[in-house]
C-alpha cells in the first residue's frame, strides 16, 4: 500500500514538473516571437535573427527585463539591440510584450539593466 502511495506521489510530481517546465519553454517561444514581430515591422520585412539573449529566465511572476538580439535584414548588415520586456509568469500564463526597441548598440555590447 505504501509503495503504491509512493509511485502515485512521484508520478504526480513528474507530471507537475513536467507542465511547469512546458510553460517555461513557451513563455521564451512568446518572447521570441514578439521580439521578432517587432523587429519586421521596424525593418520593414523579413530579418534574419542571428543571437537572441532572452530578458529573463524562468520567471514565476511578471517581470520586466531587456533583451539583446543580434539581427539582420538578407544581404544587409548586423544589427544588435537592446528590448525592453514584459514578460508573464510562468503560471499566469501572459504572453509577453515588447515595450521598447532601444537604438542599435556596437556589436559586443551589453543591454544596461532595466
């Protein structure tokens, strides 16, 4: 009886850690995407994403944060930003938003905290 009790308990938490880690990876797909809806309007079409530094990692609540994304228009050339963003938490389930889309930065530069 206890033993069943025991995998009925680990198999409850696998499944509980098993949707939180589902909601981590898709709240950095919605900050991904936003970020690079962003990015086409401004440029005015497709841009090819060459590094994306997420503004945050696994958040329980909402937070705001910068991102820094490498890009470029086809045949043109690199462009890195800075992007201020709010972003859900992981159990609220908010998708997140770009607020700003700072001016270019030099190529090895850092974003300053928000």
């Amino acid at each position: 009886m206890r033993r069943t009790l025991a995998l009925a308990a680990c198999g409850l938490l696998f499944l509980a850690l098993s949707a939180l880690m589902a909601r981590v990876l898709s709240a950095n797909g919605s900050e991904r995407s936003a970020l690079i809806e962003r990015l086409q309007q401004r440029a005015g079409g497709e841009v090819d994403v060459l590094k994306l530094d997420l503004s945050t990692r696994a958040a329980f609540t909402r937070q705001v944060g910068r991102a820094r994304i490498a890009w470029r228009r086809p045949g043109g050339s690199t462009v890195v930003q800075c992007a201020l963003v709010r972003r859900g938490g992981v159990l609220d389930g908010e998708r997140a938003r770009v607020l700003a889309l700072e001016r270019p930065i030099g190529l090895e530069a850092s974003c300053p905290e928000p």
